[in-house]
C-alpha cells in the first residue's frame, strides 16, 4: 500500500501541475470539462481524465481500477457532483492537507498568463 500511495502522489503532483485547474465545467468546452476543479474547498478530479494523462505522460497503460485504487489508498473521496446544466459527474475529492487547492490555482493562473 506504501507504494501505491507512493505513486498516487507522484502522479496527481505532475497531474496537477500540468493541468489547469478550471472555474465550472459548464462554462467549458468538451474537451476541457473534465478537467481539476474546486468543489466543498478541495480540489476534485475526474479519474477517467487522470487516467488519461498517466497514460500519456509516462507511457504506461494503467486501468481504471488501478487508477481509482490508488487514489482511495492517498484518501481521496468519490463524490457525484451536479454542475448546472450538464450531467452528474463523478470526481474524486483529494485530500485537501495534502493537495491544498491554493497552489493549484495559483499555478493554473500563472499557466494561463505565459
């Protein structure tokens, strides 16, 4: 389980730094709408949109299941959370003393002004 938390960490830390944090996903595009958001004062990510960074960042082909085991192993929590006019979404909520919203919005902010 060490090594899985490990990992966890490891893969939300590049995630999160390489993926903007957006303001409500119904005032984004499609390709954007899954992306990290704030929700209840943590940062909430959608699992499928992790899974495909992973995968694409570090070459590997890790499935679902393994994503959503790792990020229950850190402590995150999955929610369904109903945005406006779209669909429920089902994201996680990340442990909010270990991924403080506040440094990802700064560096989603600054990711926007270069």
């Amino acid at each position: 389980e060490t090594q899985l938390i490990g990992a966890a960490r490891m893969y939300l830390e590049r995630y999160l730094a390489d993926t903007p944090v957006i303001d409500a996903e119904d005032d984004q595009p499609y390709q954007t709408r899954y992306k990290p958001t704030i929700h209840e004062g943590r940062i909430a990510i959608c699992s499928p949109d992790l899974q495909q960074h992973i995968n694409k960042t570090w070459n590997e082909n890790r499935a679902i299941n393994e994503i959503t085991s790792m990020l229950s192993a850190l402590g995150a929590s999955n929610k369904r959370i109903k945005c406006g006019r779209l669909r429920d979404q089902s994201r996680w909520l990340l442990p909010s003393d270990e991924f403080p919203p506040e440094c990802d919005i700064e560096t989603s902010e600054e990711k926007s002004n270069d």
